[in-house]
C-alpha cells in the first residue's frame, strides 16, 4: 500500500456520491450489529461500482461506543477493506485492539497480519485500478455473473479475481455459512487445506480468506517478531503461492515500484511479471523491468498428490510435502530479473 508519503484524499460520506477529485472514501456510520457491518461492506462494494476503488470505513465505528465482540468482528473483516483503518470520535471510549483485551488483539493481528501478507497482490490490484480502471474489492457476481446464487450475497466479497473474504456477523457466532462458487476448488489462504467446490460451506473465523483455483498470488511475510509496516516488510523476500484450477492452471502477475515515488509507471520506473502455471511446471515473464524486485525464497502449491522430483532450472532441489492437506513446498533463492521455470512430477501410485 502507498507509504505516508503519498498524498492521499480522503472524505467521510454518509450518501452515494463524492467530488471527483477525491482519491479515497470512508464512512463513518455508528450502529452496533449487523446491520452496520452488513451496510459497510454493500457501500464498499457500491463505490467500487463507482470507479472508487480506494474505499473503507471507520473500523470499530465512529460515534459511540463499540463493544469487544463487534469489534474484533469489524477488525476481521475491515483489515481487508482497500483502505483499512480503525477510527474513533473523541467523545467515545478508545477501541484500539489493545483497549478491548487480549481476544480481540489476537484477532486483529491475525487479520492485519494476513493483510500485509496480501500487500503485493493489493498493491498489484490498485495499479490495474489506475491504469485500466478495475475494481479492487468487487462483488461475487462481477466474477460469477452466471450464477444467480450469488447475486444477493452481500456478506462475502472478492479483493481481485482470486480471494474471498467472508464475514461473521451474527452476535455470539464463532462460525458461518459461505458459498464458494465456480467449477474450480477453493482454499484457506491460511492453511493450505481445501474448503469446497461450488457449494456452501460452514466455516470458522479462521477460515474467512480463501483463494479461488486458477491463481497465482505474490506474497510477503511480515516480520515475525518486532514492528511490522510497508518499509520493513517490502524488503522482505517474497513467496509464491500457486493455486491450480481443475485443469491445473494458474496465472497471476507482480506490479513493483519504490511504492513512494508519483509518476512511476508513466516514467517506467517499475517492473512488472507475470507467472504462470501448467501441466506442472511454473514459469515467470518478464513484460518490463525498470525497478529492482525483492528475490523469491519459498514456492507453495496447493491441490498436488504426491511429488517425486521438483527442479528449479532443470537443476534438482528439495522440498517438503504435507500429505494430509496435499501442500508442496519448495525453498528456493530465485531472483525475478532473469525467467525462470520450476517443475515438479508426481508420483505414479501402483496399482495392487
């Protein structure tokens, strides 16, 4: 995400409807329930329909006072609004994580976390947003306009064509009912493990980020121990996780700056990549390189039986295998200013 020093506008609304020249909205509503939480993802959704894609809410809300529950809800699912932030009034009591205890401080790191996580793929988003003018948050019927089970679901939303965000908004609930449509799986970003396939599904509020079959998303890992923020974390290297779909194909793309700079991608001051997967064999293209890359460590594979060999560059290498959740992983050192190509073959079960 933009660093403070890029000049961002931003105005509260409570109606449809913003001065043209502003980069960003938030609302601002207070009013504890599901109803709110229900009607700040439908505004979400609605300016992203606007051609306003850099949209959120005052996290925990705004006037009056929240309570630990509704807020550790809001920060689960507001962590992943295009613009996330948890913003108070004055006259309200504080609602910073840490004010409302330890249940709702671990819940909120763990979304925050996940969101730097995503930071790439986001990052990658807003630059399509500028310069093809798509959505960064979208509803599930912008990819799924076919199927009118989804055309009424206004509690999940889709960041891009690849995740899913769904949220819990019943009072007391730990779990809830989500719909995963399409011909291809769908996975726990978290996890690894495969939640469903054109079907509903109850989920726990660990499972409310999932990866639709087909991609390829361009992670970071926070740092694990001291502050994390966009300067520490964009240094960091990154990881690849491939997402095949039924046929065992995945694409997905990496736009890259200095993520502080105005004019970048008009002065060419940016690289950008594309990967893509088939028939078991990962390779990246080059379409502009312009601004160095922070190098790939770790490539992870969701949906594979068993692995026989994998080899980056023709070269063999090793890898770990979770037989359960059927996960590759591969560590690797590969930097992104050369193509590359890593391949894998399963193994050939004997019949008995």
């Amino acid at each position: 995400m933009p660093s403070l020093d890029y000049p961002v506008g931003l105005r509260s609304i409570h109606l449809y409807g913003s001065h043209p020249f502003y980069l960003g909205l938030e609302t601002n509503r207070m009013s504890h329930g599901v109803l709110l939480l229900n009607c700040n993802a439908m505004e979400l959704l609605s300016f992203s329909l606007f051609g306003v894609p850099l949209m959120g809410s005052d996290i925990c809300g705004f006037i009056g006072d929240t309570t630990p529950e509704f807020c550790k809800r809001w920060m689960q699912l507001g962590a992943f609004y295009p613009f996330s932030r948890n913003h108070n009034s004055d006259t309200s009591k504080p609602q910073d994580p840490v004010s409302l205890g330890p249940i709702v401080v671990e819940a909120s790191k763990r979304a925050l976390r996940m969101r730097y996580r995503l930071l790439p793929y986001y990052y990658t988003l807003f630059w399509r947003a500028h310069t093809d003018a798509t959505t960064v948050a979208r509803p599930l019927f912008f990819e799924f306009p076919n199927d009118k089970r989804v055309y009424n679901i206004d509690t999940q939303f889709m960041i891009g064509e690849h995740v899913m965000i769904t949220a819990i908004l019943e009072e007391g609930a730990n779990t809830t009912n989500a719909f995963y449509p399409g011909p291809n799986p769908w996975y726990d970003l978290n996890t690894g493990k495969q939640l469903a396939l054109n079907s509903w599904k109850t989920i726990s509020d660990a499972e409310t980020v999932a990866v639709k079959g087909g991609a390829i998303l361009a992670l970071q890992d926070p740092p694990a121990k001291g502050p994390v923020n966009t300067g520490n974390t964009r240094s960091l290297p990154i990881q690849l996780l491939l997402v095949p779909d039924a046929a065992g194909v995945a694409r997905g793309e990496l736009y890259w700056d200095d993520g502080d700079s105005l004019n970048n991608y008009e002065e060419e001051k940016y690289s950008h990549l594309i990967f893509k997967l088939r028939e078991n064999e990962l390779s990246s293209f080059i379409q502009w390189w312009g601004y160095g890359v922070p190098a790939i460590d770790t490539i992870t594979v969701l949906g594979q039986n068993l692995i026989e060999t994998v080899t980056v560059n023709n070269a063999s290498t090793s890898f770990t295998y979770d037989k359960p959740r059927k996960v590759l992983k591969i560590n690797v050192s590969i930097n992104l200013d050369k193509p590359f190509a890593v391949k894998w073959t399963n193994k050939v079960m004997q019949k008995i």
